[in-house]
C-alpha cells in the first residue's frame, strides 16, 4: 500500500510539473510579467493556453522597459493595436531554436518577421536572448526588443 503511494505522488507531481501552456511557462520564468499583463489587458491568455502549437518571440521585461513609458501605456489601453503587437510575435507551430532558417515567416498576426541568423537568431532586428523554453503547447524564445508591425 505504501508504494503504491509513493507512485501515486510521484506520478501526479510528474503531470503537474508537465502541464504548463505558453502563458504559465513565461509566468514561471518571472522575466515576462510585462508580457504577462498586455495578453490579459488584450484578452489572449485564453489563446495561448490553447492547444496551438505556437512559437512565441516573447520580449523580456527589459525588452518592454525599451519602450518610452507613455507608449506603453497608451498601448495597453488600446486592445486592438495591443493585439496586433503581440500577435505579431507569435507564430504557428513549433520551431525550435535548430530548425530556425533566416528568410520570412508569417505570424499570427498577419504580417511577415524578418529572421536572421548570423551571429545568432533574431527577429526583425531583436536578439533572441534565451532560446526553447518549451512548453506544452509550443516554444518561447525570449527576445530583447518589442517589434512592431509596420
């Protein structure tokens, strides 16, 4: 009876360090709150804890601390240009940082990202800082500056 408690706790502890989506994966990481309050502010936490898959270039609070403060806050008073934004860094599937190819790539939000690799990744210019910090539904790859559809 004792073991089969013991492998009842460890199998439960096992799914539950397992089940974390792409929004409760950059939440545990605590270096994407800012990330973490403009997808509540534009109504897309449910969106990202779907079943995806989804590849995210999701700007560090240092990232977000680039952009002037009254930019920031008059973007995440305004959902649909919000929305825009952060959907522009997502896009669909799951790549991870070694099947990364330089060129174009369509993002979620409509628009194309620029992907260079030389000297490693980046996104329309931003640095990918901390690449595959996977998650049950996709990919984040931590990027130094927020990019902004034209």
């Amino acid at each position: 009876m004792k073991k089969l408690l013991i492998v009842a706790a460890l199998a439960t502890t096992a799914l539950a360090a397992q089940a974390k989506d792409i929004v409760d994966t950059a939440v545990a990481a605590g270096n994407f709150k800012t990330l973490a309050a403009a997808l509540q502010a534009a109504g897309l936490v449910d969106t990202l804890k779907g079943k995806g898959p989804f590849t995210v270039f999701a700007p560090t609070d240092e990232a977000f601390a680039k952009v002037p403060k009254a930019d920031l806050d008059a973007l995440l008073k305004d959902k649909a240009k919000l929305t825009a934004v952060l959907t522009y860094h997502v896009v669909p599937g799951t790549v991870m940082a070694k099947d990364v190819k330089a060129g174009m790539v369509k993002t979620v939000q409509g628009s194309d990202l620029t992907i260079g690799t030389t000297g490693g990744v980046t996104v329309n210019g931003a640095k990918v800082v901390k690449a595959d910090v996977k998650a049950d539904n996709g990919v984040i790859h931590a990027i130094d500056s927020v990019v902004f559809p034209k």
